[in-house]
C-alpha cells in the first residue's frame, strides 16, 4: 500500500472528486494541506478517516427539486 497523507499526519483540506479505477474500486482524490498536488486515496481509508468530510462532499453535489403540487384543471363544458 501506498503512503498517502493520511499515514503522514497531513490533514486534509478537501475531497475534490472520486472515480472508480480499472480495477473496479473506488477512489477518492484528496488534497491535503500544504500539498501541491492531489492524491488517490481508497474510498475505505477515506470513510474511515474522515467520513464526515465524505457525507459532506456528497450532500454538496445533491440537488433538489422540489414537487409542485398542481390543482386539477377544471374541465370545459363538453368535456369528459
């Protein structure tokens, strides 16, 4: 396994973005602080680090549109 900034001590600033690898397992892609550049993290050493910042990236990228409840419209005379 890779030494990522987790084994380091670094804190983390963020969560840019996450993607699945070829291989078919999750990827989370970190930026830790003082770091120039991102770094690939397992999604299960993610969640486990720091699952609060996890739930808060997802929630970030939700989007909600709420449902508008119409009135029935009212028939014309020789309507069925």
């Amino acid at each position: 396994m890779t030494c990522n900034g987790f084994r380091r001590g670094l804190m983390v600033e963020r969560i840019d973005s996450v993607f699945i690898n070829p291989n078919g397992s999750v990827m989370y892609n970190i930026k830790f602080k003082d770091q120039p550049e991102l770094e690939r993290v397992p999604a299960d050493v993610v969640k486990l680090r720091i699952p609060d910042m996890v739930m808060e990236f997802y929630w970030s990228r939700l989007s909600y549109f709420p449902i508008i409840k119409r009135s029935p419209r009212k028939r014309k005379a020789g309507e069925e």
